[in-house]
C-alpha cells in the first residue's frame, strides 16, 4: 500500500512539474511573438536615433516613446492581427507644452501644463534606465508575484544603438509592477485614452 501511495506522488509530482514547464514555455514563446512584433513595430522608427520605450497591449496597440536630447516624440501604433495594417498617430506633447509654459494659461491651462510637466518628469526618469533597468534577459514570469491579473503586455526599451536595457512580458497587472510604477500608469494611461 505504501508502494502505491508513494508512486502515485511521484506521478502526480512529475505530472505537476511537466504541467509548470509547458505553461513556461508556452508563456516564452507568447513573450517570443510579442518581440517579433515589438520589432516589427520598431522597425518604423529606424530612421529616429534616440532612446526607445514601447509598450504594446495583446500586441495591437502600442505605445512608443523615442527620447531625443531632451524631447519626446510619443506615438500610438495599431496593427491588425497578421502584423500587416499599420497606423500610426503621432502625439504632440512636447509642442503642446512648449506653447503653454510660453503662453499665460488660465485654470484649465494650468492643469494641462501641469500635467504635462508631470509626465516629463515621468520620462526624464524613465529614461534613465541603465541603472534602473540593465537587465536585457526577457522576463515572462514573475516567482515574486502576488497578483496577476489582466491582458497580455509586452515592455522593452531600448538605448540610442537599438541594444535592449529592459523587457518583459506579463499580465497586464503584475504586483510587484515590473517597471517603475508611475511609469507604467503612464504607459497604460496613454494607451487607453488613444484606444478608439
């Protein structure tokens, strides 16, 4: 009987152990096809140097940030299912606050100036990353997490030679949040409101 019983927890244990390994690897092909696209995606932007954040949600709709000296050109990219249909919308925040900070702005002008300083000052921090996020290896699994829950995401950025300083690609609520938290509010944010 104790033969039995102990062979029924090895089989259950390893039962368990190969059912972990094929979500893993199932979860790093996923994060695999999302950095094709985020390449894809990319790709579009050869032409701009600078340091680059893109953030993509079910890889449809991303959000890409490309830092030059101290500006940020903001984009939100949207393809079709196959990777074929691109549209790209290109978002002006920087002119936006460059016109308000000279302007004299009344109390809805002061909030929007306010709120662009803020995310500049998200940005500047963001993008110093090479403290922050040197690690390049993709991270589709978190061992810490004590909560997961939402839509697929896929994270990366990239330094002014196109080499990756950080990437992952979880659920959409991680916690602990992978990145910088007031980051991937605006990230999220961003994304959404552009979200048609």
């Amino acid at each position: 009987m104790k033969r039995i019983i102990t062979i029924c927890l090895s089989l259950c244990s390893t039962l368990y152990c190969f059912a972990q390994n094929s979500v893993r690897n199932l979860s790093d092909s996923l994060a695999i096809e999302s950095r094709i696209m985020a390449d894809k995606v990319l790709s579009k932007f050869d032409t701009l140097s600078g340091k680059k954040i893109l953030y993509s949600r079910m890889d449809k709709d991303y959000y890409v940030i490309i830092q030059q000296n101290d500006c940020y050109k903001e984009y939100y990219i949207t393809i079709d299912g196959n990777g074929e249909s691109l549209s790209i919308k290109e978002l002006r925040n920087d002119e936006e606050l460059k016109e308000l900070k000279e302007k004299r702005v009344f109390l809805k002008g002061r909030r929007r100036l306010k709120q662009l300083q803020e995310s500049r000052a998200i940005l500047n921090k963001a993008f110093k990353f090479k403290n922050d996020h040197c690690n390049s290896d993709l991270v589709s699994s978190m061992t810490n997490a004590t909560y997961v829950a939402g839509v697929p995401t896929y994270f990366v950025m990239k330094d002014e030679n196109n080499e990756r300083c950080g990437e992952f690609s979880l659920s959409s609520i991680t916690i602990p949040c992978p990145i910088d938290p007031l980051l991937w509010i605006y990230l999220t944010k961003q994304l959404l409101k552009n979200i048609e």
